[in-house]
C-alpha cells in the first residue's frame, strides 16, 4: 500500500460512489476490509466512529482517517482530494450546461419530475439517520421534534438550533450522570447552568459578533463565499443534507444568490453524481461567480473538516470519550438530522405543485422504504417520467 495506490481507490471511489455518504462509507467497508485488507474491521469501525466528533461530510472525514492513521499526512490529502476531484469535476460540467441550458423545455420538464424525488431521498435519508444515531434515547428524539417544531415555526437558522440544542444535551448528560453517580442535584445543577451560561456567553461573543458583523462589511461575492461555505463546513454536524440545509438558509433566504428552484436543481445534480452530496457547493459558487467561484465554493466547504480532522487526529484517543464531548455530539446530531426534514419541508413548497409532483413523491419514498433500488435509478426514471407528463399534457 503506497500514497499512490490509496490516491487511486479513493479517485476511483470518487467516480463509483452513488448513493450518498453512507453507501460511500460501506464501499470504503467492504473494499479495504474485505476487498484489498488494508485495515481490519475493527479500524474501519474507529475511523467511522472518529468521523462523529468533527463537523463535516462522513465519508469525507471517514476517507481522511485512513489515509491519515495509514500512511501519514499526505495519503491523507490523497485521501480526501481523490474522493473529491471526480464528483466537482462532474457537478462543474452540469452547471455550466445548466447555467446556458437551463430554459429548453426538455431540462425544464426533466427537472420537474427530478425535485419531488429529490424531497422523498431528503425524508428517507433523515429516517434512517434518526434510526441509527437515536437508537432508543428518548431524550434525543424529543430534541429533533423540538428542532423541527422550533426551524419551521420561528425559522431560527440551524447553527442556533444545532449549538442550542448541543448545549442543552450536554445539562441534561451531565446531569444525569451525576445524579447516578448519587451527588447532590442542586449542586450539580448550579455546575451545569454554570457551564451552559459561559458557553453561550462565549459564543454569543466570539461566533455572533465577528462572523456576523464581517459580513456587513464584505461587499466582494469572492469573499463572501469562503466565509458561508467555511461557516456551513464548519461548524455542522450529520449528513451532507444537514449542510445543504444550512447552505439553503445562506444561500436562498439569507443572501439571495439563488433561488428555491435553482438551489433544488443544484440539489439534484449532486444527487445524480457520485461523491459526497455536498458537492452541490460546486453548483452554487459556479452560479455566483463562475468556474473561480465554484473552485472557492468547493475548497471552502471541504477546507474546514480537514483542518479539523488533522488536528483531532493528533489527540483523539484522549477525547473520544469525554461525557462534555460525546453529549455535546448526541445534542448536536439531534437538531442536525431534524434540520435534514426542515430542508425537506422548505424545499417542498417549490417541488410539490401539483398532484403530478405530489404522486412522484409519494412513489419515490414508497420505493426507497420498501425497495433496494438505488437513488440514482429513481431519479433518472423521475427525470423521465417529468418529460413524459410536461410533452403529453
């Protein structure tokens, strides 16, 4: 095994890689445990556990643990620039064919029955992550229906929701621990409000007033964009949909760069791609500001979870168990994978508009609940399908 080999599993993974994060990850499983034996069932479990702790796409971080705890620096960035490469490259050559194309009837009526279907993944994907992660932790369900009740009612943007809700998951563990452990409640208590008021003190002043007021003074789109992509890359945790979401906030509502629809066929393109779902970053910088800024857009998104993932490398074993650090993370994917349904919600308004969509919706999450048939299939069967309905009536 050299750094060149691992850069060629990982650039072919990068252009055989459909089905989302997860399906990219059990690849990784069954071709380097099984497949060439470069690590044992029990690495790939830690580096899939290690992937947890940052923010970031998982597959992404699962890639650079590897290449990292394999071969060093370098396989690392081998690693992740193999798996990545393929999928922008792609993502690219459909921006640009959509940014001249995107009028002709025929892309029109293809994307019409591709965005229901992109809604129904976007429901299936975060079911089967509530399933996984929750497991049967009460506690951690009712902190993603509050999320989701909380995103949809009030519209508070998902960083808030997701640092709120980590913050409130780290009381109630510590809490709870302590209380097991027979200490006084009241004492206890007086800790955690401690703990829960310097935290958000030190939020509210270090995250809340730089990055919010920066952008106030940044008029340049080529500057703006490293700062949203960095901030989503950064600082979100769970799948790739959970940073679409965060994305879609920025992006639609926030700034304006795109609209609903157009953030929904961007979707839909890094859905139809192999690599990380997040590649759709490649689509929003080249709308924003060309080839320059979807180069921007895709380092930045990916920049932040490697600094990191680098960094916890060094030191992982001494914080993998901390109860601050792995409560924080239970709270965090919590209002992270209920952010996955609110996207679904928000994007349904401009996907579901008539009984058409609403019908290829409702067969798309009947075939991903009860059928083994792969996403990429059903969208191009829904693209398809959309063309069939748009040329008859």
């Amino acid at each position: 095994m050299t750094n060149f080999s691992i850069f060629r599993y990982f650039l072919y993974l990068g252009f055989a890689g459909f089905g989302g994060p997860l399906a990219i990850i059990d690849f990784i499983r069954k071709d380097l445990v099984f497949g060439k034996k470069w690590m044992t069932l029990e690495e790939f479990r830690e580096y899939f556990g290690y992937s947890q702790i940052a923010p970031g796409p998982l597959a992404f971080q699962v890639a650079l643990y590897f290449g990292y705890f394999k071969k060093g620096f370098w396989a690392s960035v081998l690693s992740g620039i193999g798996l990545v490469i393929p999928s922008f490259l792609i993502v690219l050559l459909f921006s640009v064919f959509y940014k001249e194309y995107k009028d002709i009837n025929y892309i029109v009526w293809g994307l019409y029955g591709i965005s229901p279907v992109i809604i129904s993944i976007i429901f299936h994907s975060g079911f089967n992550l509530s399933r996984s992660v929750f497991t049967k932790d009460v506690f951690q369900y009712t902190l993603f229906f509050a999320a989701i009740a909380v995103s949809i009612l009030y519209r508070v943007h998902i960083l808030v929701l997701i640092f709120s809700s980590a913050l409130i998951a780290v009381v109630y563990y510590f809490v709870k621990e302590k209380k097991s452990e027979g200490q006084n409640l009241k004492s206890v208590s007086i800790i955690a409000i401690n703990l829960i008021s310097k935290t958000l003190l030190s939020l509210f002043i270090s995250v809340r007033f730089v990055i919010i007021n920066l952008f106030e003074f940044i008029n340049s789109k080529m500057l703006e964009i490293p700062l949203v992509f960095m901030k989503a890359g950064a600082l979100t945790y769970g799948s790739g949909f959970v940073i679409i979401g965060v994305l879609r906030q920025d992006v639609v509502e926030n700034l304006h760069w795109l609209t609903a629809k157009e953030f929904l066929d961007g979707l839909a393109f890094g859905q139809i791609t192999p690599g990380p779902v997040v590649i759709t970053s490649t689509f929003i910088g080249y709308m924003v500001a060309g080839i320059p800024g979807s180069v921007l857009a895709t380092i930045s998104i990916f920049l932040p979870t490697f600094i990191l993932v680098m960094i916890l490398a060094q030191v992982i074993e001494k914080v993998k168990d901390n109860i601050i650090l792995k409560s924080a993370i239970k709270g965090a994917n919590a209002a992270a994978i209920g952010a996955i349904i609110t996207t679904a919600y928000f994007l349904s308004k401009d996907a579901l508009i008539d009984y058409v969509t609403f019908g290829i919706f409702a067969a798309g999450l009947l075939v991903l609940f009860f059928t083994k048939i792969k996403p990429y299939y059903l969208i191009i069967s829904s693209a398809i399908i959309g063309i069939i309905v748009r040329f008859l009536f």
